[in-house]
C-alpha cells in the first residue's frame, strides 16, 4: 500500500506524546491502542502520511470527523476553538505571562490549536454578545476533570457573572459526557475575580502551593476542587 496522507479525527485521540525525531511533531494514542505520528496541516487539520492498512481502515471505519461543539445560554456561547481563532489567542497570549509560557511549549499556534481536541480534552472560544471575550478548556484524567478559563477583556461586574455562566455551561457538558467523579482548577492567591467565579461555581480550596511563573520567579496559587454533581442547596 502507498503512503498517502490521512485526516485524523482528533475525538479518536487518546493523548499527544513527544515526537523521538527533531522534525516531528507529536505521537499520538488512539482508542483502540494503536498509535503514529501526527502533523498539522496548513488549515488546521490532524493529520499522519501512513502506508498502515490497518491504521487508516480503523480510522475510516469510525465514519467521524472533527466537530464544531456550540453551547449557549442567553447571551454567552462556548465554541470549540478553531483555526480562525489563532490571530485572537496569540494577542491575547502576549499580555499574559503565564499563558504565553504554556503556548510556548508548542511549536506554533497551529499545533497549539490542533492539539486542544482529543477525545478527553476540549478547548471552547467564549463569546459575549458575538463578541469574543475569553477561552475555556478541560482534560478528563481518569475521574477527575482538570479545567482552566480565562477572560481578556477590562474587568467589570459583568464579567463575573459571564465567566461563572460560562464556567456552569462547560461543567454541563462534560458531567453529560464524561463518568467523573470530580472536577479541578488553580487560581493565583491574588486573582480575585477568578476566586470569585469559581467559588460561585460551587469549587472550594483544597490547597495552595507555588508555581513557576518565569525563569525567575514563582507564585502562590490555591488548588480549587468540586464534586461533579454539587449538593442540591449549592
């Protein structure tokens, strides 16, 4: 069989591993064991050039493909981040020096994009009225689902109650696809209004540590825990 190239559907990703060749990209795991190399192509796509008979007729037998995930209440929606989303996030990445170290791990914005999805893990745009004010994300470990969100616009009132709905809405989604017991986050000691939504969102402090921020410093964060399914007077 010929060597051609073949689309990956990133929800048949178990997880991203580092390439053992300088020139690679990632090595992923799918469902079902098997495993090869990846690459992301020019439109943002997964995908392998493989001659694997049996690789590529797992793939197509699955008949999946990548999928645009949309959640929304009144004026927020969630969407799965896209390629057209990158010129948003590398703006935003370069006022924030936390995430500009977790974006420099990838080799570019496209392989940071293409890698967010995987059949455990999602990354969602978050709008406002169209307007497109943040990012969220989470990864499912065995039980327990690790999330992340942050908002890139001035901080006002609003923007508690927009970060907590869009929190409740991701939260939503996962407990409907997911068997997890519990969920997890960080927030800096000093990051109130993340504190606030997330303590709205029903998370409670379990511990605090310090992190690495840059090369030269570290700051103290909580780690905030929630059971999936919250008490109903919660």
């Amino acid at each position: 069989m010929r060597t051609r190239k073949v689309i990956v559907p990133k929800v048949l990703v178990k997880g991203h591993f580092p390439h053992p060749e300088d020139w690679g990209e990632s090595m992923v795991v799918f469902l079902n064991g098997m495993y090869t190399d990846v690459f992301t192509d020019e439109k943002g796509f997964l995908f392998t050039m493989t001659n694997d008979e049996d690789l590529t007729n797992y793939i197509e037998d699955q008949h999946v493909k990548d999928e645009i995930v949309k959640l929304s209440y009144q004026n927020i929606e969630l969407r799965t981040l896209v390629h057209k989303d990158k010129s948003v996030l590398l703006n935003w990445f370069s006022t924030n020096e936390v995430l500009k170290k977790a974006y420099d791990l990838y080799d570019s914005i496209d392989v940071f994009i293409s890698h967010a999805i995987t059949s455990v893990s999602h990354q969602f745009m978050i709008s406002y009225k169209n307007k497109k004010i943040g990012y969220c994300g989470y990864t499912v470990v065995d039980e327990v689902a690790h999330i992340h969100f942050d908002l890139f616009t001035k901080e006002n009132e609003n923007q508690y109650r927009q970060g907590a709905m869009s929190i409740k809405l991701m939260i939503a989604d996962i407990t409907k696809k997911y068997a997890i017991k519990s969920l997890s986050t960080v927030a800096f000691i000093d990051d109130d209004r993340k504190k606030w939504i997330y303590f709205k969102c029903g998370f409670h402090i379990a511990a605090d540590y310090f992190t690495p921020i840059s090369d030269a410093g570290y700051k103290r964060v909580y780690l905030l825990t929630r059971e999936a399914v919250l008490p109903k007077n919660e």
